[in-house]
C-alpha cells in the first residue's frame, strides 16, 4: 500500500511540475483512469507576443505656378502695336453721351492698371457722316470728318506723348453698339501721323 501512495504522489509531481511551453503551443487537459490511479494533467497555454508595426505615411506638396498675364498692349520696334483689349487688367472707362452741346461716346483703357492710354471719342453731333447710326464709317477727327477720334499713348504716365493729338488719325471702324448700355466697336488699318500703326482688327468694349 505504501508503494502505491508514493506512485500516486510520483505521478502528481510530475504532472504539476512547472514548465516552458513553446510559443503558440497549447497543451489540453488529459485525464487517465488506470484501476485505482488516476493522472492529470494540467493545460498549458502560451500566448506568443504580438508586434504591430504602423505604415510610414508620406505627405507629397504640389507647388502650383502662376504665369503672368499677357500684356493687353504690345509694341515692336518698328511702331506696329497689338491691342488685345479682352486682356485689360483694369478694364475699361465708359462714358455715354452727355447732355452737352456736342456729346460723345467715350472709352479708354486704364493707363494705371495697363499701362497705356487707348481712347475713342465718338461726336454724336460733331461727325457729319456719323450721328450715333450702327455700320462701317472711318475714323476720322479733322473738320467734316466723321467725327469719330481716336487717341493713343502707348506708355500712359511716361514721356510719350498722345499720338492722336494732332486728330490726324486714320483708319476703319465698325460700330455694333453704341447706346446708353454700351459701346463695342471693331476697329482696323489705325494709323497715326508720326508712323505707329494698330493694324488689328481688335474690338474696343466699353
């Protein structure tokens, strides 16, 4: 009898005996019955570490690059000049007839803000061949002309003069607006007395 009780107690030892179970391994509970002896064993469970790591986030920064406008007004060496006046950065004064003796139309550009000075003086009373009527008339300001002007100084506030001043311009107009809305008109061929020239066609909107 005391042999089996020391076998008992053998057998419980080793059953309850401590050890290192491998990572991720789980032993189960087993239970044997032999006659009179009965072993267990316990379960062991060992829970392997776990590692997270976090993805690396890149910030790309897009640089956007604004090109500057074109000018509205461009000027060779040789006195021919481009006008593109729907590229004005200050836009357009427009002035209807007034209730004066002589009323006019008036547009010009912003020498401030474009750096040039293009008006149109169109007389409504003083251009005998054109009284305010929509069509094709020429440009012209001396005495009975038409009665429609026009006037140019290519660098505005700088030492350049008014080319226009002498009203010895010339060249075309088409005037398909000319109201108290507004004035559009397409002008070509403009000419002035010392040799600078507008060929366009371009349209002034006032």
């Amino acid at each position: 009898m005391k042999r089996n009780v020391s076998l008992v107690a053998g057998l419980l030892l080793a059953a309850c005996g401590g050890g290192t179970g491998s990572s991720g391994t789980t032993t189960e509970a087993t239970t044997t019955t032999a006659g009179a002896f009965v072993t267990t064993t316990a379960a062991t469970t060992t829970t392997a570490a776990t590692t997270t790591t976090s993805a690396a986030t890149t910030t790309q920064v897009t640089t956007t690059t604004t090109e500057p406008a074109a000018p509205a007004m461009v000027m060779s060496d040789d006195g021919v000049v481009t006008i593109d006046w729907d590229a004005l950065q200050g836009g357009a004064v427009f002035v209807p007839p007034a209730g004066d003796s002589d009323p006019f139309f008036h547009v010009h550009t912003l020498p401030a803000e474009d750096g040039f000075f293009f008006s149109v003086e169109a007389y409504t009373v003083y251009g005998p061949q054109w009284t305010g009527q929509l069509g094709d008339f020429a440009i012209d300001c001396s005495t009975g002309g038409t009665g429609i002007c026009v006037h140019f100084d290519p660098d505005g506030p700088g030492p350049i003069l008014d080319l226009g001043a002498d009203f010895a311009v010339t060249g075309d107009v088409t005037i398909l607006q000319a109201d108290a809305e507004g004035f559009v008109a397409e002008f070509s061929n403009v000419e002035f007395s010392d040799g600078t020239t507008i060929p366009g066609p371009f349209t002034v909107t006032g």
